[in-house]
C-alpha cells in the first residue's frame, strides 16, 4: 500500500535540478508576443483621456488596446461580472489596467506601458471600512445577520459585560511565482491556455467567453504553480484573457506575466477586518452571550468576497459553543484592489475574533487564558457518539476531539511549567518580556457553495501495465498530485513508478472545481479511486472468468494480480484485458456526501467535518523597540489517518508560518491617495530563514477521520494557517506582562514592532 | 541599438550570446541560453529566487547585467548535479522533503552551496541567516535548514 507513506513531492527530482516546468519556462513559437498592462493612477475617477500615441511609437511594441478597442469589454469576475479587463469610462483603484501592450519582449512591453497619459477627473476614494460604512458602500442590500439564541437579552442578564474592537490586517500571497498565463492559437479559431492558476475551468470558462466561443474551443492546460494559496483562484482571469484575445488579433501566441510590483498593485490580497464585539460572561470566563460586528474591506470588485464573508462568519465559534450568539457581516466596496481568497478564505479572520474576546475575558477574569479557552469548549461526544451542541449555524459537532488534542499538546509543549517559569523571568527582566499562548483550531471542510463539492477523475490503464492518471486537481506545491497518486497505486496494487502523473486539463476532465478550500486530495482522491476501482473490477471479471474463479478472490498487490493460486504480473494482465477487448480507461466522479447550507438562513451543514489543531507559541519582546521573536512553536495537528506524513507536516509548518507572519510581519499600508506604498518584498516582509522559530516541534494528531473520506484522511491545506494565531496571542501576554493587569493589551494586528511597543507603552502609562 | 556580444563560463561550458545593454543575466540565463532553472520571484534583489555564483560570489541574477559576466564563472542549479548523480544538497533536500512548490529551490540551494564552500560547518543559526535573502512561501524554512546542515554533515564526512 502506498497510501500513508512519506514519500517525496512527486516533482522533487524535477525542482532540485531546476528542470520542473513552470509556465514561463514553456518553450513558446517563435515570434511570441508579451503583454504588460498599464495601470491607473488614480484611485477613483472619470477617465477624460487616453493619451497612447508614445505607447504605440515605443520600440518593439506591436499593438496596444483600450476601452475603444473592445466596444465589448471582457469580464474577468468569478462571480458577479464587474470586472471589466480595461477600465471602461471610469477607474476604480490605483492599479487597475487601462491599457495593454503587446510587443515583443516582457521588458519592452513593460516599458512601453509606463509610457501612457492618462488624464482622470478625480472622485472622492473610498479607502477604509468606515468611509465606506458611513457611503453605504457595499455589497448585497444589507449586512448579513445570523443568530441563535437571544444573544442581547443574554448579555444583558450576564454578571459581566465588556466590549471591544480591533483591526485584522490583511495579506499579500507573495507567492514566488508571479501571475502569468500564455495562449496559442490554433486551427478554426481555437485556443490552448497555459496558466498559473488554481481554476482552470473558470479560465477556460472565462476565455471562452471572451472570445465568444463555445467552452469547446478552449483548451486549458496547468502543470504546476509556484505556490497559490488563494491567489491564483480568480487572479489569473485578467492574464489569460488578454493572451487569448491579442492571440486571436495577431495570429500569434502571447504570454504575460506580471512583474512583482505589478502584480501586488493590480491583484487582491486577503480581507483586511474590522472587528467590534460585545461579551457576557460569567466570573469563569463561560461566553453566555457575543455579539460579533465584521466590517470587511472587499475592494472594487465583489469576486470572492461574499463566500469569503461568510466563512468568517461560520468561523466566528471557532472551539466554542456560544448558545447565545449574533453576527453582523457588512461586505464594504472600495476604492482598492478587489479582495480575494487566502488560505483559510475568511476563516482565519472570523477566528482570530473569537481567539481575542477569549484573551480580553481571560485578562477581565484574571483567569488563565487556557483555562477560560476550556470552560467554553463544545463538549465531546456523548458516550454513544453523539453530538450534544450545534454551532451558531445550527449544526451539530459531531467530532470535536478539542479536550484530548489540546490536553495532549499542554502536555507535551509542557505549557504549565514554561508559563510559570516565564512568570519568574518576566520579573527579573525590565527590558526583554517573553510571553506564551495556546490557542485551537477548529475548521470546516467543504465548499460552502455546496455545488462546488464534487471532482473528476481520468485514468488509463495501458497494454504495458503503465497508468496514466488525470484529475481536476491542480499542483501549487501542496503535493496533491502525489497524493492522488498514492491513492491509485494502492487500488491497483502497484509500485508508484508505474503511475504517470499529468498535467490539470480540461479537455481530460471537465467542469472541475478550484484547487481550494483545502478540498484537492478529498475530492479529487475520491474520483480517482472511483476510477480506478472501476477498471480494477473490469480486470478481476475478466481474470476470473479466465480461471473459472469468482471475481472476488482476485487480488492486486505487490505490482502481481494473484488469481487461482497464481500470480501474474499487473502488466501481463492488463496485456490480456486489452486483448480480450475490455476497456482499460474509466472516468471517475465523487460529489461530497451529507452536506446541505441555507445561507440565506444561516443554517445548515455546510461542511463534511472539522479538522482540528493547536499551537503554542513562546514569543519575546523587546520593550524598547517593539521587536520580537518567536522563540518556540509546538504544534498538533488533526489529518485523520494522514495519506502521507511528510506532506502534511510540510503543509502544517508552512501553514503555521504563514499565518503567523499574517499576524506580525506582514504589514499593507495604502497612503492617502489610495496608492499601495507596500508592493514588493522590499517594503512588504514576509517570514524570511531567520524568522523560523527557534525550536519548531511539529506532530501530527494521527486518528481516523469519522467519515468515509479517501484513506480517512482530512483536508489539510488550510487549517493549520490559523495555528499562527497563537503567535498574535503571545505577543499579548508579553505586553501584558509590561503592566500591573489593569489594561488590557488590545494588540490590532499585524502586530508589527511599531504596534507592539505603542501596546508596551499603553502600559507603562498606566 | 547594437547588441553586446558576451562569451562566458556557465556550468563550465563556455556559451556565447548577444545580450542588449539593459539585459539581465538572467533574462540572459533563461531567455538566451535556455537555462530556465533560474526563477524571477522579484526582479529586485530581494527574494532570492534567481540566486547564481559569479566567480564563485553568490549574486542575485536579476541585479547584474548580461555584459557584465564576460570571461566570468557563471554556475546556475543546473551545474549542480554531476550527470546523474546528484549534489548532496539536492540529496538531501528531498530527503528532508525541503521543498513544495519548489520556485524557491534552485535559489536556495546555490545560495545553501556558496555557504558550504566558505563554511563547511555552520551552526544553525549561521544557516537561518545565510539564507534570509532567499525567501520561500510555503516551507516554513523547517526543513530547508534540516536539509543544509545534514548536507554539511555528509560533505565533511566524504572529505
């Protein structure tokens, strides 16, 4: 069996020799053009000129496009077709293409687009949630409500009450390889896309009908990307347009790809938040009632934002039950770039809201942090395995295994006696103030648009014994691919290298959904399996008729098919089955089962199962400059029966990395005009080498998951992203251990050194 | 514009190849002599991504021009293995699965080699702070470090 294996990414041996295919390294015809926007320099405004003549005149440039070229402008949107390719009339952030250049190198494109002269009638640009609040700016008529119980009345009746509000910064993806996309044009007006993107069909989808050709006709191809994280879900439509449509104008086959700077100004980036809250509680720290307030900065466009919303709204437990509870999500519209998915798609945002009334009503309580964490845990099952509490959203917890993975992770983070021990540090220390903090993860797994749950799998089995296997899935790194792969050489009882892993097409498998939502392996692994047990069937028929056996006893392992106390080679059989006439290729699908979601309602089972976590995190700060380090992180991380450990340990340490540099480091800041002063690693920092924590204890909560995923296995891409959020809080206990416990830190985050040391501040001035 | 012609070392074959004055050594890697090993994560310096020796000097590609490296030692990821056997390094970081997306990989690994050849022994944190100039995404840096100092381990035992 090669499921539950640690085997190496399947492209290992590609990267370490650089020979692994990304889709600027695709060799393209000669005479290939490049394309480069030009961007809009104003946040808000009427454009009163397009001035191109010095575009057009720039060397090596061969056409350049505007709104007057396409009377008909493309739509590059996901969802709700408001996103014109080119700025039509009017622009909506800086940033925003205005123009495209096609010539014929990257640097010659790039040059030439700097050379427009725009000239806008400026209007007033909505930059913050509370402009655009106070505008009425949003998305949807209203805020989104959705309630259990009588959460007013129930704060109102608690002993206590306290309120607050904060600020969630948002992200940059900082994948490192920027956006690109290349088409080639084909016979009879057809068109081959190659993009770095997590969506092919939305690109394929997208093309078509720019082009105004039937789906048919476009053919999407996506080997790999250079990391994704949400950023390429509905990010590469703009790049794969533009290639497409200059393809078809010249003939020839276009590639673009953003240069950094480029892509940090025209692309979005996570949700940034504001958080208001209002707490009952009782003297334990037991949450009786919460009212939640999101303010969420959506951008120009809606894109993703309404689902985005949501789930962080559906995060807004986390581990908790809140009987007493309601939400109020306002999805504002921008003047800045169009906010889109990022890892955890809204969960980590609505996660860190409830994580922080827990640390204010610790800090209220005087009570440890863990132990007022504990008192509003969900309950276990009951001793017959069922649920006895429902989320805010009514569904019942079937598996919180919350109480043994955070007992198990306090034991062997030895969290007690550091915390005590760091408390007799901290009094001997006037500058230098560690703090500690353990927080959970609980995350839903599923599309919450529930149609989205289903994938699609392509396998050939050939004469030589060889497997070509094919899904919907698509490769940024997570090694999904080798994942999937290990699922269809356990069916069929073979060796790996005899499995081919290909590139994401879709003219082999359609209407696939995003690599998202930490669904790859779930769903595509499922259809695969799906796949292969339909041609392992028609092999186990067709020997066992052979021998006169029934087909049941025919096995597959070990590379043999053992029928009749014989074993033959996998390969000898399939030459048999070939030439028996039996097919030797099968599709294979898989639509997730159990799930039903009113979002109107707020109600429902929008997700399979949870996947669970915990992470503490040691931190110290220096009080005089705000600095800080992460001085230890031990994490325990929940993937059912893992399908292979060192992936998902990969994927549980990068995760936790990230979400902790969201949280610290990494700092967008938009100035007055609207314009991004942060938009290359130079001025935006995420975690570098010597950022890694100094001890970094990662294992893996290695139980079955109760439903019938592939391998019992759980999702794993995004859950462990919210493991950082212990690095937030231990950066609070470290400022709260510069007072005398009068004044709560009340850290926004990122927490960056500057805030870090306002906040140490704040308690000397006590 | 005329256009510069440059005769190098790359990997140890001497190439030659006619660069603009404004290319890059590593539009001239990638575009002119096929060498696509070498990735642009920034363009500015500060990733890492498009890490190559210069004269045994690591240097971020993207910052020195094509003109530049005429009769100079250029040594890219691809120099690394020696046919089919691979560089302990690159050993190593599959190994210790020290990669996912792998853009940042050759960078890495040609910046985790110029360290080796100065430092045969470095301690950890002499590791953690060579390679902050090379940034990764998805890792966590966990098992890049893993990686490099067993490296260093195996080619201090081998010498």
């Amino acid at each position: 069996m090669s499921i539950g294996k640690s085997l190496a990414h399947d492209s290992a041996a590609l990267h370490v020799r650089g020979e692994a295919r990304y889709t600027d390294d695709i060799p393209l015809p000669a005479g290939a053009l490049h394309l480069a926007f030009g961007l809009s320099t104003c946040a808000h405004g009427d454009i009163t000129a397009i001035d191109l003549d010095a575009v057009r005149a720039a060397p090596g440039v061969i056409g350049v496009y505007a709104q007057a070229d396409w009377p008909e402008m493309p739509d590059c949107s996901p969802s709700a077709h408001d996103e014109p390719l080119l700025a039509v009339d009017q622009v909506h952030y800086l940033g925003q293409p205005v123009f495209l250049v096609a010539a014929t190198s990257h640097l010659a494109a790039r040059k030439a687009a700097r050379l427009g002269r725009i000239t806008y009638a400026e209007r007033p640009a909505l930059l913050t949630v509370d402009q655009a609040l106070a505008a009425n700016s949003r998305f949807e008529q209203g805020p989104v409500i959705w309630a259990k119980g009588d959460a007013s009345t129930a704060i109102a009746n608690a002993p206590f009450q306290l309120d607050g509000s904060f600020e969630v910064g948002g992200q940059e993806h900082f994948y490192l390889e920027g956006q690109v996309a290349a088409a080639l044009p084909l016979e009879g007006g057809d068109m081959h896309v190659y993009s770095s993107t997590q969506h092919p069909t939305e690109i394929q989808h997208k093309v078509a009908h720019a082009l105004h050709v039937p789906m048919h006709a476009v053919r999407v191809e996506v080997r790999r990307m250079g990391g994704g994280f949400g950023g390429k879900e509905s990010q590469g439509n703009a790049l794969a347009i533009a290639c497409a449509l200059v393809a078809r104008a010249t003939g020839r086959a276009c590639k673009m790809r953003y240069d950094r700077d480029d892509d940090m100004m025209i692309t979005g980036k996570r949700h940034d938040l504001k958080i208001r809250y209002r707490v009952g509680h009782d003297a334990e720290g037991r949450i009786l009632g919460l009212e939640f307030t999101h303010l969420v900065r959506c951008g120009w466009a809606q894109d993703l934002s309404l689902p985005v919303a949501d789930r962080a709204m559906l995060h807004s437990d986390n581990c908790y039950h809140l009987p007493h509870i309601r939400i109020e999500s306002h999805r504002l519209k921008t003047n800045t770039q169009s906010a889109t998915a990022y890892r955890g798609f809204g969960g980590p945002q609505g996660m860190i809201g409830i994580e922080r009334v827990m640390d204010h009503v610790a800090h209220a309580t005087a009570r440890p942090q863990l132990e007022v964490r504990r008192v509003n845990f969900y309950a276990s099952m009951d001793q017959a395995g069922a649920p006895q509490q429902s989320t805010p959203f009514h569904m019942p917890v079937e598996d919180f295994i919350g109480h043994e993975l955070v007992a198990a992770l306090e034991t062997s983070a030895d969290y007690r006696a550091r915390r005590a021990e760091i408390a007799a540090w901290n009094a001997t220390s006037p500058i230098l103030k560690r703090g500690i903090a353990l927080t959970p993860v609980k995350f839903g797994i599923s599309f919450t648009l529930t149609f989205l749950n289903q994938a699609g799998a392509l396998v050939h089995v050939y004469q030589d014994g060889s497997i070509h296997l094919n899904h919907g899935g698509t490769e940024m790194g997570q090694g999904l691919n080798q994942k999937v792969a290990q699922v269809a050489a356990s069916v069929f009882g073979v060796p790996m290298e005899v499995v081919k892993i290909t590139p994401t097409d879709t003219g082999k498998v359609p209407n696939t959904s995003a690599t998202a939502a930490s669904s790859g392996s779930d769903l595509n692994g499922m259809a695969v399996q799906a796949a292969c047990e339909t041609i392992r069937a028609r092999m186990a028929d067709f020997v066992a008729q052979k021998f006169s056996v029934d087909a049941k006893s025919v096995r597959f392992a070990g590379g043999q098919v053992k029928v009749a106390g014989e074993a033959f080679a996998f390969a000898q059989v399939a030459a048999w089955v070939y030439q028996g006439r039996v097919s030797l290729s099968s599709t294979g699908f898989y639509a997730t089962p159990k799930i039903t979601w009113d979002r109107v309602k707020g109600s429902g089972r929008p997700f399979l199962y949870f996947a669970y976590g915990a992470a503490v995190t040691e931190v110290v700060i220096d009080t005089l400059t705000g600095e800080n380090r992460i001085l230890r992180a031990d994490l325990l991380h929940d993937t059912g029966t893992s399908l292979n450990p060192s992936l998902d340990i990969g994927q549980v340490e990068g995760a936790y990395v990230q979400g902790a540099g969201w949280l610290t480091t990494e700092e967008l800041v938009w100035d007055e005009k609207g314009d991004l002063r942060t938009h290359a690693p130079s001025t935006y920092k995420i975690p570098s080498c010597s950022d890694r924590p100094r001890v970094f204890n990662v294992a893996l909560w290695d139980k079955p998951n109760r439903e019938a995923t592939v391998g019992k296995s759980k999702a794993v891409g995004e859950p462990p992203f919210m493991l950082g959020i212990s690095a937030f809080f231990a950066l609070s206990d470290a400022v709260a251990a510069c007072g005398d416990g009068s004044v709560y830190p009340a850290l926004d985050a990122p927490a960056t050194p500057e805030r870090v040391l306002m906040a140490v501040q704040r308690q000397h001035d006590v | 514009m005329s256009k510069i012609h440059v005769t190098t070392t790359v990997n140890g074959d001497t190439v030659e190849f006619l660069a603009e004055s404004r290319d890059t050594l590593l539009d001239a890697l990638r575009d002119q002599l096929g060498l696509t090993g070498t990735k642009e994560g920034c363009g500015t310096g500060d990733c890492g991504a498009c890490s190559v020796l210069l004269d045994g000097v690591l240097v971020c590609s993207c910052l020195v021009l094509a003109a530049e490296v005429q009769d100079k030692q250029v040594e890219t990821v691809e120099g690394l293995a020696t046919g089919a056997e691979l560089h302990p390094l690159q050993r190593k970081f599959i190994e210790h699965a020290a990669l996912q997306c792998g853009f940042c990989t050759p960078g890495i690994l040609v910046a985790a080699k110029a360290l080796l050849a100065q430092n045969p022994d470095p301690t950890e944190s002499e590791v953690r702070f060579w390679l902050a100039g090379n940034l990764c995404r998805c890792t966590g840096y966990d098992k890049i470090i893993r990686a490099v100092m067993d490296a260093g381990a195996e080619m201090r035992g081998a010498n």
